[in-house]
C-alpha cells in the first residue's frame, strides 16, 4: 500500500481486497481507493459521473472504489497502527439548513482478511465513529457517512470484532481520529497537509501527533535531511534491506524503519513528490543512480 495527495483527493494504491458503502460500493478486487472533495456547487445527482471523473483524469483504471465528501482534504488525519492505517475526514454542519455533512473512513491492513472479517471492520469503524461522535457532542453521525474497509497480503485473519488485533486497531484510530478530523475541520484553520498519528507503546502506549513545524528530533539522520515525507507513506514496506521486524513489549513482531534514510534524502524526496506513483523499488534504483553520479 501507498498513498498520496493532490489538491482535493487522497489516493490509496495497492492490490487490495476491499469492502465498500460508498457509491458504487460493495466486494471486490481493486488497485485504487480515494476520498475525494467535490466542489461547493457539486451536483449531487451524479456521484457515479463524479468517481469516473477522478479515475480518468488521475489514470487509475477502472479497479477502483471511491468515496465523495465536501471536507477539504487538506484536514485529513492519518492514523498508524502498526499492521492498520486509518484515514478519516469529517464534517458536521451546525445548522440544518446547510447540509447533514459527512464522515468518511478507510481502514487498512497490511495483513490479509477474509471477506467476512473485512464486513466485520466496517461496523468497527462504523460503531467506533458513533462512539466517537457521541462522545464529542455531534449526535451518531450523518446520512451520507461511508466507509472502506481493505487488506492486503497473505489472509491472516478470519475475524476482525473489536477484541481481536484488527478490530482492536481500527477502533482505537477510528476513536482518536474522527474527533480530531472534526476539530480541524471546525476550528477553520487553514492547513496545508494532513495530520499524522502515530501509536506508540511507550510510557504504556499512546497517540503521537507528528508535526514537522518546530520538531524537537531534528535531524533525526542527518543535517539538511528532508522531512517531507517523516511519516513515510510505505510503512510498513517489509523490505529488509530497508528495515527489520523488532520484537514488540506487546503484541508480537514490530516492523522497524527507524534507520532507514530513503525518503529523508532531498534528491528522492523530490523524485517521490514529482512522480507520486512511483513504487519504492523504483525509489531505491533512483537512489543507487544518484549515488553514482556524484562519485567522481
């Protein structure tokens, strides 16, 4: 899996298996998943138009599945959990006679899942968003809320509720993020990037917001090391020569990527920005081409 973002829509690529509510939703095999924000004078009859629209003009092919929201996707949060990534944008209109607004949400695991454990997150995301909004004082959610559940890899899990690694997961991002998307979105700061969250189990686990404004780590490589892409949109990539499963004080191995530089070097960084769809192999032989052509 890897995402990235232009200037209204989050794409999510892959080789999924993946669950849908959304328009043109449902089961199936797909590359491409997105979250899209149509424009204010949007024609609300034509979602299906509107998702064809965003495949053809970013060339995902026909695979896809997509969902439509009114949020600017500039106040994404992006929540990492281990082997689950979660992308929520939310909101809420006030007043009734502006709209019901929308909550969307994709849930993602590296490990693979039966279809029936795919069903199954959906209504984790699903009851956690409600939990999360009762909880902030904005009612169970809107009419037009949706979901996208997806895996990749090997099938690992034939269950995913809310007590097992999975649903464990995706309830805890989902609970963190939909109250923290909604107070972006409300607080009407103008951002220009999403927000990372990271779980750590340091100090007995907890949510780390990682900001590259003032960060207290810098250079965690390097000098002058880029840090557009400090929350690396790869993770978990599983290659070894880049990184190495750590053992966990909880829950089993950890994929480690703390040593590797690849997107902290500015000349790859600025490839990846450049060509958003290039995959790390790609990224790897451009660094190996760089390196031997500053070797004199």
């Amino acid at each position: 899996m890897r995402y990235y973002l232009d200037t209204t829509t989050l794409f999510v690529r892959g080789a999924f298996r993946a669950a849908s509510t959304g328009f043109a939703g449902g089961i199936r095999n797909v590359t491409t998943l997105f979250n899209h924000t149509v424009p204010a004078d949007w024609n609300h009859a034509g979602p299906e138009k509107e998702i064809a629209l965003v495949t053809a003009a970013a060339g995902t092919g026909p695979d896809v599945l997509g969902l439509l929201t009114a949020v600017p996707i500039r106040h994404l949060c992006v929540l990492q959990y281990d082997f689950v990534t979660v992308f929520v944008t939310a909101g809420i209109s006030q007043k009734q006679s502006e709209g019901p607004g929308t909550i969307n949400i994709i849930a993602y695991s590296s490990e693979g899942m039966e279809d029936s454990a795919l069903l199954e997150t959906i209504m984790v995301a699903s009851e956690a968003k409600a939990e999360a909004m009762l909880a902030f004082g904005r009612g169970s959610g809107t009419p037009t809320d949706a979901v996208i559940a997806a895996c990749e890899g090997e099938v690992k899990h034939r269950y995913s509720g809310r007590i097992t690694e999975p649903g464990h997961r995706v309830r805890d991002a989902v609970l963190r993020g939909v109250p923290e998307a909604l107070r972006r979105f409300e607080s009407g700061a103008t951002h220009t990037e999403p927000a990372f969250f990271i779980y750590s189990r340091l100090e007995g686990g907890h949510w780390v917001e990682w900001s590259p404004v003032n960060c207290p780590y810098y250079p965690c490589h390097f000098p002058r090391q880029s840090c557009d892409f400090c929350y690396c949109p790869f993770y978990p990539c599983k290659d070894e020569s880049l990184g190495e499963w750590s053992t966990g004080t909880t829950n089993g191995r950890v994929w480690n990527c703390s040593r590797c530089t690849l997107l902290h070097e500015p000349a790859v960084a600025d490839y990846l920005k450049c060509y958003p769809d290039a995959p790390l192999e790609e990224l790897v032989r451009y660094r190996k081409k760089q390196k031997k052509e500053v070797i004199p």
